[in-house]
C-alpha cells in the first residue's frame, strides 16, 4: 500500500471523515440534498455512508465515540476495514482522505486499518492475478496528516506485512535456514546488521536447548542475531528482543494431534515474526535506540535420533534439564536466548513466543499474556502502548509456588510444571535463565487466524509488532527528554 500527501484538488475518490453530523456544515464538497441523505443515514444508524458520485465516490465515515481513546481508535480502524472492503468491491485504486473531525489522529488510525486490512499472502495461488484487492494507493489531503505520520504509518504497514509474511510461509520454503536467510534480506532493505551461526557455531556455544530441539530434524538449527546500533543511540545499555522461531512444531515424539492444533503450527515462528518485523520498523523510522534481537530456530520434529521424554540436556547456561514432555520445546531454545542476552547488560529483555497452550485459553485471541521483571514505569509504558494499538495486554504473577513446580528429581529442572497455570511455569521456566528487567510476551492465542476478521486477516496476524514499535517510540521519546 503507498500512503502519500497530494498537494492538488482530490480527482479520485474520497473519503471525508467527520465527528459529528453537524460537521456536514463545513463540507462544500456535497450538494445540500446530498447532505441531508447523510444526515438521514447517519440518524438510522450508518456510520459509513457512499455517495456514487458517477465517476468517483464519496465516502462519509462518522466516527463512534466509545466514550475512551482505546476504544474510540479501535472504532476508527475496524471502519478502515469497511472502508477496504467496499473500496475493493467498486474496484477503486485510489482513495484520498479528509479530514473534518476534532479527531487529529483520525485519518491516520482509519489508513492504518485500510492498510491493514488490504494485506494479501497470494505467493502460492496460480489466479493471484484475479485475487489481488484493487486498492493500492491512499492519500491525504494536506491538513489531515503530515509528512511524520504518513512515514511512521507506511513503514508500520511494511513492518506488519513482513512479520505477517513470514508467518504465512509453510516449512516447505520456510526451514531455520529460510528463516535466517529471510532475516538476512530484511536487516538489509531495513539497516541493520545481521548475524547467524550456523548448527558448528551453535554446537562450539553449546546451546543445548536449541540442539536438543533441533536432534529429531532433517533440518540444521540457526541462532540469528540482529543489532541495529545508531550513532545518536540514547540507551547506553541495549534492549534486547527474542522472538522464538520455532519453524514447525509437531511436538516431538510427544506428538501433536493434527485437527486444529499441528496444522497450524507453522505459525510457531510468530514470535520471531514480531521480532524480526518490528527491527524492520525500528531501522527504518531510525529510532535512535540500540536494538540486539534474538532468534533461536529450528523445527521440532520426532525423527529418529528426536529427543525423548525422560531425557536430560544440559542448557547453554550449564543448567541441566529433565525433558518430560518434548512439545514443551520453546522454552528450551528460548532459555538458550535469554541466556546468550546476558553478555550484553541489557537495560530491558522482552521475549515474545507461541509459548502455551494454556495463555490461548486464558484468553482468547483478544489479548497478550505477559509476564516479568521489569520495572513498573515499563510494564506501564507496555501496557498503554497496548491500549493505544488495541494489542492489549494481561499480566500474570510470576510466583514462587509456579517455580516449585519445575523441580525434579535427577536434574536441576524439568521442563514442564502442572497444567493449571500452564502459561506461568513456561514463565517461571524462563525466568531461571534471565539476570536482569525481562519481560515475556506468549502470543499463542493472538499470533494466527483462521478466518478474516475485520482489519485482521486469516493467517499470520503479526498481533504484538504494533504494541511493541509504540512501546519502543515511548521509550526513544522518554529518554531523549532526561537527556
Ligand atoms: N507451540 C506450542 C504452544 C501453542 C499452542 C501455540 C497452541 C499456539 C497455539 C508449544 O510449543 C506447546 O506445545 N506447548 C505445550 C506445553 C506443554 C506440553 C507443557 C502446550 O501448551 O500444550
Ligand atoms: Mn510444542
Ligand atoms: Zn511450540
């Protein structure tokens, strides 16, 4: 989608945007009979409402007061997914944005979700010709946007695109290697630095989580690093992104049943997704924040010489762990991480990972389940930038008893804890391998849609990349201030 500002006379359609009906006054561009039909449709309900103008058409959206910014900006972006809808469906090109309303964020939030909702993964379909929506370009005029947001808004859009891309990818094509080459291609459109061991490296490391993982497959393991380090960077100590990057996960010998759980497990790369996306974002808007992002990849398959149940690893932190169950392998490549993230002294550790099961039914595909130790001021910033991205977030208690649950018999931990609480043992798992602020992010019940819904489409969601990027905005403006 191109997103740009037209400096003359709108010639193609348009959208006006207002706040109220009586904001109608100040429109010239509708016939007083044309008005009135707005206003009688606005009072039955509509609030967004075409006006075939012969040639082009008029679209009127009225925004929904929900009475908070959270909701009212959620409002805005479902509408930008009628809008794409019905834009499609008369075939337009081109649709050019005005703004009326008291609401300067408006024309923004309702593009992003257009853009949003116009996203399209036709790689494998032979008629993608036929299938491809009609939209490709919106514009502005120039009082309802400027040159920062249209920036921000087209490399958020690409941002999303990527992570969603690589989601949608099927380990035919997207093994670790893929994923390593992937990222490899996108460090460089974007501007940052990217770095991968190959399984010789990850073997002299010592990563015996990811190798232990990765021993039922036909595919070689990678641990990715990516670092984008700005000359003006504020933050003297890193923040450090990990994203799981579980190409496929069957469960190992403890395999999965295939209905509505192993078929789409091809998703459960998605934290790697938010990562690799939101880098993307981050180099490109040039937030001046040194980033370290981590991806530890493999498939988790039960090939003969697969890991087993009762089975003790030693980690890449020298911890030993009794596998009990091998379907709880993110986890184990994730530890190897968190630990690797030391050697930086990071200021902030944020993982995101398809971790449970158990934080999909917590729930639903209505929010993230986090979990950590950073400072509350964090927690906050996360939390609004959250709200503001309709990304929310819930947070659970890291306590003891939850820890407890991990100990074993033979080694220093087990792998799994009790299914009650699930989501908080895979935390408390994790916890053991962190030394500094660290929070956890488990987007299994967000990362993946079967069907399209409003500005989200079927398939990878790339949910969490939008919360993070507001998040690392915050902080860039933040510590510019104190400095
Ligand atoms: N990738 C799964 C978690 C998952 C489930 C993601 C559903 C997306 C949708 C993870 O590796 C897993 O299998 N977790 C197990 C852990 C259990 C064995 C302790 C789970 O949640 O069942
Ligand atoms: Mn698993
Ligand atoms: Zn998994």
């Amino acid at each position: 989608m191109n997103f740009s500002i037209i400096q003359k006379k709108p010639k193609d359609s348009q959208l006006l945007i207002i706040g109220d009906v009586k904001e109608l006054r100040n429109i010239d561009l509708l016939e007083p009979n044309e008005k009135t039909y707005v206003k009688k449709a606005a009072e039955a309900g509509d609030t967004l409402i075409t006006i075939n103008k012969l040639k082009k058409y008029l679209f009127i959206y009225i925004i929904e007061d929900k009475g908070n910014n959270t909701d009212t900006s959620e409002a805005i972006r479902k509408a930008g997914a009628r809008v794409q809808a019905v834009a499609n469906q008369y075939k337009l090109e081109d649709l050019c944005i005005t703004n009326y309303s008291a609401n300067n964020k408006a024309a923004y939030i309702l593009a992003e979700g257009i853009g949003l909702a116009n996203y399209q993964f036709l790689k494998y379909k032979g008629d993608a010709d036929k299938l491809t929506y009609s939209l490709k370009a919106i514009q502005f005029t120039a009082d309802s946007i400027d040159r920062n947001q249209i920036a921000q808004l087209r490399i958020i859009n690409e941002a999303v695109s990527h992570s969603r891309n690589l989601v949608n990818e099927p380990l035919s094509y997207l093994t670790a290697v893929q994923l390593a080459e992937e990222i490899a291609k996108i460090g460089k459109q974007a501007g940052f630095s990217v770095k991968t061991l190959n399984k010789k490296q990850i073997e002299k490391e010592g990563m015996g989580g990811l190798l232990a993982v990765n021993r039922g497959s036909m595919q070689p393991p990678t641990f990715n690093i990516m670092e984008y380090k700005p000359k003006g960077a504020i933050n003297e100590q890193p923040i450090v992104l990990v994203g799981k990057g579980v190409v496929y996960d069957t469960g190992g010998l403890s395999l999965k049943p295939t209905a509505a759980s192993m078929d789409r497990m091809k998703s459960d790369m998605s934290g790697s997704a938010v990562v690799i996306g939101s880098m993307y974002a981050v180099a490109k808007m040039k937030l001046p924040l040194h980033i370290v992002a981590l991806v530890p990849a493999s498939d988790n398959r039960p090939g003969q010489d697969a890991y087993v149940p009762g089975d003790v690893i030693t980690m890449y932190s020298g911890t030993t762990v009794e596998v009990l169950n091998t379907d709880a392998e993110g986890r184990l490549l994730l530890a190897d991480a968190l630990h690797y993230a030391k050697r930086y002294n990071p200021e902030l550790v944020c993982d995101f990972a398809t971790l449970t099961g158990a934080a999909a039914i917590a729930v639903g595909p209505y929010g993230i389940v986090c979990m950590g130790t950073a400072e509350d001021d964090t927690k906050q910033q996360l939390r609004s930038g959250g709200d503001r991205q309709y990304e929310r977030l819930v947070e659970y208690p890291l306590w003891d008893e939850y820890g407890a649950q991990l100990k074993s018999d033979i080694a220093d931990m087990k792998n799994i804890g009790a299914r009650e609480g699930g989501a908080i043992s895979a935390g408390k798992f994790l916890q053991h391998f962190t030394d500094y602020p660290w929070m956890h992010f488990d987007i299994a019940g967000v990362s993946f849609s079967t069907a399209k819904k409003d500005y989200i489409p079927s398939g990878g969601t790339a949910y969490g990349v939008r919360m993070l990027l507001d998040f690392l905005q915050q902080r860039s403006q933040q510590n510019t201030q104190e400095a």
